[in-house]
C-alpha cells in the first residue's frame, strides 16, 4: 500500500510535501521519499526507511528545493 502526495506551484516545494507526508503518517508506511525538479531542471531525491522524522532530518542534512 502506498500514499502519495503532490504539488504544482510557485513555492518550494519541500516544506510542502512534508506536511502532506504528515498527513498521511497515521496510515503506518514504513518509508517515505521526495522527489522534487530543481532549478537547473534535474530531479533530486531523498528516501529513507523507517518512520518520517528520519525523512525530515535527512532532509535538514542534505536538504533540496524546487517547484
């Protein structure tokens, strides 16, 4: 089973996709990832296994923005 959540629009992205992510954490994955089209137009990426928080501060440690 899987959740997915997304965005089109004007502001970074991220801190966006993470309150959907939020919201959807009640479900009990056990993973969780972003992925996000940067400024230079390439996809970046950031996943990992295990409850949001260790999402979140993958994120806060090698963060990413986009559109």
């Amino acid at each position: 089973m899987c959740g997915i959540f997304g965005y089109v629009g004007g502001r970074d992205a991220t801190p966006i996709l993470l309150e959907g992510l939020r919201r959807l954490e009640y479900r009990g994955y056990d993973s969780a990832g972003l992925a996000v089209i940067g400024p230079d137009g390439r996809i970046a990426v950031r996943r990992e296994a295990g409850k949001l928080s260790r999402l979140i501060e993958l994120v806060a440690t090698a963060p990413l923005s986009g559109r």
